[in-house]
C-alpha cells in the first residue's frame, strides 16, 4: 500500500468558496464561530462548529450537535455549494501569508503507515477530543479537517507541486486573516503516479498539526476496516512551514517578591533589563516582563545539553529552570496558574495581560524549530504541551474526504 493516494473530494464550487472556507474548528470557541457565522449560511463553521446553529447552553459534545453537523453537510451539498469529484484526485494547496508562501498537497494518507510510525508523531492526545472527533466523522461520514504534515527535503516532490501550480487555480480566496487560501484540482493520471512514487519514496512523514484528528481516524479506521484507510491530510516541504512563538503567562509569583524572583532566577541566567520588548533570538534566550518591564534571559551555556532534542527545546528549557523550580507549576496542562498565548497575537499581549494585573509574569520563547520538531519525533519522544503554533493555518471546507 503506498504511503498516499487520491481521492474524490467533496469541495466548493469555485465562486461560492470564499463564502465557505473557515478557520479550523479548534481556534475558535463556539461564541466566536456564532459570531463569525452571523448571516453567512455557506459557513463551514455550520459543520465544523455546529454548536452554533442549536441553542448556546448546549454542551458542545452532544449528541445532537453532530447530528446538526450531518443535517447542515447534506443541505450544503444538496444546494450544490459544495460538489465531489467524480474521480480520485490529488489537490495542491497553497498557503500565502505576510512574505511566505508553502505549497503542499492534499492527499489520503495511510493508517497503516501512521500505526507503524512511518507518519511521525511528537504529541500527545486526549481522550475528550478523540471522541469529539470521532463522532464528528462517524456523523458526517467523512474527515472534514485536514491533519497539516511535513515532509523531509524532497526537491523532486516541491518540483511537481511547482509545476501542477503553474496554471489558474481552481479556488482563490483571500480570508479576512489576510492569509490566501489557492487550490489546483490534479487529475492528470501521469503527474497523479509521479506524485505518488515521489511520496512513497520518501522515509517518513511528520504530523505538524492535527495530532486529534489523525488520532480519531485511526480509531475510525479500526472499527469500519477498509473503507476508513486513510485520513486527509495535507503534505508540505518542512522548510516552507512557519512556527511561530508559544509564550508563557503566570497569574502569581509563587509567594515571591518581583526582586525576589529576580535574584532566584540570577543563579541560572543572565539578566539585563530592556527599554523594548525582548524577541528571543535563541532556544536558551528569553524574554520576561515583571512589574511592568521587560528582561532579557540568557540561560546558562552548561544548562542546555547537546544531545537531547526535547531537553534543548526553548519550552522545556524555561520548564526545567524556571516554571518547575520557581514556580512550582509540574502540570502545565492541568495547573490553572498558567496560561499560553500563541506567537500571532504578538508580544504586546504578554505585557498588557501583566500590566491589567490578570498575569503576575510573562516569558516569551523562541519559536521551536521544524528540525527539532522531527528530531523528537525521530527519536519517539513527546514534546511538551503547547510548544508548537503553525501559521498560517489550512482552512476548514477547502477540501473533505468522504468515507466510502
């Protein structure tokens, strides 16, 4: 079985796809998709975040939300907003955002070769949103958010990707983010099989984001057998991919003063106060703001080791000197103390949650690097929670895969 395939997806038309595309269902909460779905019935947030159309105090993971999700999908497709191809097919997806731009492929990827590990994991998952994915896709009988993969340097693969993008686009939409979302249909049989070697010659692949939604598939896969294979997925060369920072804000000082703090923290870094707010510019550098200043941190050389790729990632550094030791906090994932705040919102939104009193601190992080992202996940290792934010993101709607 190869590592990919085509596949026949359900899509919008051409000149209703601006009123569909959506942000990804897991970066808005429900009052914010009810807001951005307001008098716009294409809205994939109607499949992706159904919530929305059934009364607010529901509990998102009812039953009868998923239900919505398959009533609103089936009115979508019976007014023709959204068509499926009548054959298997490849889709190159462009990403255009600020200077950048990443061209990937979308693709039906291999369970098999995910449970083997040749399609790489570096997180963990929880069971809540395992199961709110797997009934999304056992309601809508189809995987309606693409998992975003990387893949190791393919000169051969960017190749065609360039070349099946040369003509119009099929889709082109520019979203109120600014991010433009363009999409070639590929149907010519030749560059189908040459994609599809060129991928399968390739060592692994690595999940970058859509760690739940590969996950529920599998689930999926194993209880309806062949008909659930695959998972949607879309393919992009590693170093196209953007990563952005994923800072750290604390409510409390843990029962220190600020020049308490201070002179704990003096017996690891290097701290010199800044007139402007600090931006990283190493995994052991850091920024901080405390009682209304920033600070730059610099860890010390002999604290960083060479030859762990989790130990040398910028989240575990500040984790191991300064969250755990200082402030006590072992379980970022449970502890309500901290908070995160994605690199998007920019460094201004650490040091107006500390100045407005609701944040006790902030620490701003160099962004984590794709090759240390595969490094970890070559070696089988779990990355921190909340080390990684992708921009910009692949729209919900673009492209789904039905489930035959």
């Amino acid at each position: 079985m190869s590592l990919i395939r085509p596949f026949r997806a359900l899509r919008p038309t051409s000149d209703r796809a601006a009123e569909i595309l959506a942000p990804p269902y897991d970066v808005l909460s429900s009052a914010e998709a009810r807001q951005r779905a307001k008098d716009k019935p294409w809205s994939f947030l109607h499949i992706s975040k159904p919530e929305i159309d059934l009364d607010p105090a529901i509990d998102p993971h009812d039953q009868a939300v998923y239900a919505k999700a398959a009533e609103n999908l089936k009115r979508m497709t019976a007014a023709g907003v959204l068509i499926r191809d009548p054959k298997p097919c490849y889709y190159v997806y462009r990403l255009t955002w600020r200077d950048r731009r990443q061209t990937g492929l979308a693709a039906a990827a291999s369970i098999a070769d995910y449970a083997s590990n040749r399609i790489r994991k570096h997180e963990l998952t929880t069971p809540v949103k395992e199961d709110d994915r797997v009934r999304q896709i056992e309601a809508v009988n189809a995987q309606t958010g693409p998992v975003m993969i990387a893949y190791p340097p393919a000169p051969h693969v960017d190749a065609l990707l360039g070349r099946a993008a040369t003509r119009s686009p099929d889709v082109d939409v520019t979203a109120d983010d600014g991010v433009r979302h363009q999409l070639w249909v590929v149907d010519d049989p030749d560059t189908i099989a040459a994609l599809t070697r060129a991928v399968d010659a390739l060592p692994q692949l690595y999940i970058a984001d859509g760690h739940h939604r590969s996950a529920a598939a599998a689930r999926v896969a194993q209880a309806r057998g062949a008909g659930a294979s695959h998972f949607l997925a879309v393919l992009f060369p590693h170093h196209e991919m953007t990563i952005l920072d994923y800072n750290r804000v604390i409510r409390d000082l843990n029962g220190r003063t600020a020049d308490e703090l201070l002179a704990a923290l003096r017996e690891r870094f290097a701290i010199a106060p800044s007139d402007e707010p600090v931006r990283p510019a190493a995994a052991s550098e850091f920024g901080m703001v405390l009682a209304g200043r920033w600070h730059r941190l610099a860890l010390r050389p002999d604290l960083v080791p060479a030859d762990d790729p989790i130990g040398r990632l910028p989240i575990t550094l500040l984790a191991r000197n300064v969250i755990e030791p200082l402030f006590g906090i072992d379980d970022p994932r449970t502890d309500k103390r901290i908070d995160f705040v994605g690199g998007g919102r920019g460094l201004a939104e650490l040091a107006r949650r500390v100045a407005s009193g609701e944040m006790a601190v902030a620490f701003a992080l160099h962004p984590t690097r794709m090759v240390d992202l595969m490094a970890v996940a070559d070696a089988g290792g779990i990355m921190p929670p909340k080390s990684t934010w992708f921009e910009p993101k692949l729209a919900d709607g673009m492209v789904n895969h039905v489930l035959d």
